[in-house]
C-alpha cells in the first residue's frame, strides 16, 4: 500500500496535514474535514496491518462503540470510512475530535500528581467508564497513555480493543489484549470482559497517578503472573496528605477477586467526595482560626466541624463575617436537612461479574474543573423566584415547579451564589428526579429529601450561600407537593 501523505485526500473529504502521532497499530494524523471546514484527527490503520481484514473490522468496531459514547470525558468519534489506495489496497479510518493537550503518561515521567489532581482525573476518568459500562462497552486498556490531559479535563482514548460486556477476552490466537501492568488477574484465565476489568485497570491508573508507579510492574503477560503471586499487601500509607477514603477506594479497585471492587460510578462519587472546595481565594483571604458552623434542624444543636485532614483545607471566615453566617445558619435551619455521614467506601455495594449490564445511575456529568465561589457574606443580588400562585401545585405540577428549580439555579450560577460546577450537579440531579416521575414514580419524597440534603452539604462546603439555599429548598420541597 502507498504511504500516506500530507496533501492527500481521504474519502473525498479528509486532507491529511501532518502526521501527529503513532502506535502499533495505527499512526494519526491532523487534517481537515473539507466539507464542514474543520481540523480533525484521522486514525489510519498502519500499513503493515491494513491488508488484514481482522484489523480492519477492529477499526470499524472501534468506530461503532466510541460513537455511543457522548461525554466530556471521552474523545468524540465523528466518523468512518475506508478508501482504495492506487494500487487496490484498502485504507480504514477514524475520524476524531483533534484534542490540544498531553498524555497523562508524559506528566507522569516528571513524577506522581499532587493528591487533589490526581483525584480529579481518577474520578473523570471514572465517569467516563461508567458512561461506557452503561452501554455496555468494556474499554480494556486504561493506562496513561490512552488518557489526554486537556483544557476541559481528561479524555479516555482509543477504544480499539473495547469489546461487549460478556464478550470472550482472547483474540482468535489465545492471547490477551492490552497492556500487562493494568491488566486485571482474572483476564490471564481468559474470563469473559466485565466493568470490573476496567476498574481494576483504573485502580492501576489511579495508584500511579498518587505514586509515580504501577502496584505490580510488568512488561510480560509472564511478568505479570510473577508478580501478581506477591503476597506483599499494597500500601498508599506515604502519600502526603492523601485522605484515607481514597487509598481505601484505590485499593478496593485493585482487589484480586472482580466481585468486591466497587463500580466506576461508585468510584467516581467515592473521589468527588474527597475533592476540596475550588474557591482559589479562601486559602489566603480567610482567618485560619474561625470555622463555618455546620446545619442542623431546629431544635437538635449543630454538629461540630469535623477536624482537618492534613494537606486539606477548611471553609473559613474572617471573624466579622461570623455574625452574619450564624444568622443565616438559623435562618436556613427550619428547611435544610443535616447532612448524613457518607458511608465508607468499604461499605459500599461491589460488582458480580455477569453478562448483565450493571445498573448505574446517570448522574455522570460533572466539569472539570470549578469556577470562583463567594463566600457566606456574598452581596449578590436576590434570585428571582418565580413562584406559582397556588404554591407549586398549578396547572402545570411537577413540569413548571421543574423549571422555576431549573431557573433558579441558573439565577444562582449567575449571580455568583451557585458555585458554576455546583449548579451543573445540581441539574443533573434536577434532571434524574424529573425522568423517573415521567417514568411513573409517584412518590417523589425520597429524591426530594436526597436533594435537600445535597443543596445543605454544598452550603457547608461553601459552594452555595446560605441566604440562597433557602430559597434552593423551598423550590426543591414544591417538587413533591406539585405531585398532591
């Protein structure tokens, strides 16, 4: 087959401009899509396989399972084709979104992530497995150089030996795909593909991510077997600062036996839960000393702060500020339900490999990262509730008590009391409860009272002002009683 060009034109669209990268089993190249006048990145199969129709249909494959997937965590597939060469051999190609960033394996060889980063892309990186284990789709090869570092956070890359939940895990020879230090102990037996497979790998990702280092070093499918036979116990113990939930969940990902790791949803709310607040300003511009009072119902008194994790910080106010901020505590009190201790991530529920699709709830969207937040004393202007006369239970019920929610949060978002990745959760959380009352749920107490009690955690983390919450609950209560 003639080697590929700049200049030339792929599928009387594709113009290939210079040639970006390389593996074994495709090169990729930058070019522009001629018909909608775009640049995009062109994944060709490389020429010493392209004569094979195997490759080929995995190619094809590939282009097919990555197009399900719609999520900022994931590199979008626009397109598929395959083209004559002049001398008769076929060309197959990806067409792809050209993402402007590094891969997580070139950060890593200066050395592990602080611990807050490497959460962060632990948990979009989960987010992003989970979108796919819903499908149905196993990636197979989570590792550090299939992971983009972008300006919107981390993309998972190359599903070229993704495969169907329940699918054999051998190719047509007997052997294993992927990479060996991140391939989980059950795949050498040839096991059928799960979601547990992928977690493994991504408690791989994760423990080189904090640590600088797989947990079981390998280059061989025989090395891998050496090494999975230690009995030494794998410790996260000399991370500065790590909070003892995410070693915990690290570690529960590595678990030998695919049936106590957690989910990749269960992993990705496991580590949002440990991330610090993003107001950029508080570590300098607030008193070290003054801590937030925490929420409770009227009369039960306020539970005590929780003390510090070392290398974490704190929601703090200057001292002048505090008067306000009890006030508005109290204020809230009557609404807002304490938040309940978050269980420990060992007592979370764990995965049964099956050829069933697990179950997993779609609150997957998150940004990557926060924008600014206020603090309690915030003196943006009032929201502009829009209530309805008969106090949530009109004509319209649950579809405009719904909107009047979902106006209100934009408010906040706007006006500077709704932390902006906040109000995006706050959406989605929105847009889970109204989709199971359209798919007949009649009794909505439960999501409400859930809801309540994530809009009080935010105000205890600082993403949400307290005099705005009020107004939050009070919206989020008319959802249940537009069902009356």
């Amino acid at each position: 087959m003639a080697a590929l060009q700049p200049g030339r034109l792929l599928a009387r669209r594709y113009r290939l401009i210079d040639q970006i990268g390389a593996g074994g089993m495709s090169v990729i190249w930058r070019a522009r899509d001629e018909v909608l006048d775009r640049v995009v990145a062109v994944k060709v199969l490389a020429p010493s396989l392209a004569a094979d129709a195997r490759f080929r249909d995995m190619v094809r494959e590939e282009a097919r399972s990555a197009a399900q997937l719609v999520h900022p965590h994931v590199t979008a597939v626009h397109d598929y084709g395959e083209t004559l060469a002049p001398d008769g051999e076929i060309t197959s190609f990806v067409v792809m979104e050209l993402l402007n960033g590094e891969e997580l394996e070139n950060r890593l060889s200066e050395g592990p992530l602080p611990w807050p980063e490497a959460v962060e892309v632990g948990a979009q990186v989960a987010e992003a497995l989970a979108a796919a284990h819903r499908l149905g789709i196993v990636h197979r090869d989570i590792t550090p150089a299939n992971v983009m570092m972008t300006r919107v956070g981390a993309k998972v890359l190359d599903f070229g030996i993704a495969t169907q939940v329940g699918a054999p895990d051998e190719d047509e020879d007997g052997g294993t795909f992927g990479t060996p230090a991140y391939v989980a102990p059950e795949r050498l037996d040839g096991s059928p593909a799960q979601p547990a497979t992928d977690v493994y790998s991504l408690g791989v990702l994760l423990y080189e991510t904090l640590t600088g280092q797989v947990p079981y070093p390998a280059d061989t499918w025989e090395e891998l077997g050496t090494a999975l036979q230690s009995d030494e116990a794998l410790s996260l113990d000399g991370v500065p600062g790590l909070p003892p939930a995410v070693a915990r969940t690290c570690l529960r990902c590595l678990a030998r036996d695919p049936r106590d790791r957690p989910t990749a949803h269960q992993v990705a709310a496991a580590l949002r839960d440990q991330m610090l607040p993003g107001d950029p300003q508080a570590a300098t511009m607030l008193s070290p000393t003054v801590t937030l009072p925490a929420l409770a119902t009227a009369p039960e008194a306020a539970e005590p702060a929780p003390a510090a994790r070392p290398g974490t910080r704190r929601p703090l106010v200057v001292v002048g500020a505090l008067a306000l901020v009890v006030a508005a505590a109290v204020l809230i009190a009557p609404t807002l339900t304490p938040r309940s201790p978050a269980p420990p991530v060992d007592a979370l529920p764990t995965t049964t490999p099956a050829p069933e699709l697990p179950v997993v709830p779609d609150d997957e969207v998150t940004v990557p990262s926060a924008g600014p937040t206020t603090t309690a004393t915030s003196t943006s202007p009032p929201p502009r509730p829009r209530p309805a006369p008969d106090g949530g239970q009109g004509a319209g019920g649950l579809t405009e008590a719904a909107e009047r929610l979902r106006t209100l949060i934009d408010d906040g978002v706007r006006n500077g009391d709704i932390r902006g990745d906040v109000g995006v959760d706050l959406r989605n959380v929105l847009a889970n409860l109204t989709r199971e009352a359209a798919d007949g749920r009649s009794d909505l107490a439960e999501p409400v009272a859930q809801f309540r009690e994530k809009v009080t955690r935010r105000v205890q983390e600082g993403a949400i002002t307290p005099a705005f919450a009020r107004h939050l609950d009070a919206a989020i209560v008319g959802l249940d009683t537009s069902q009356g």
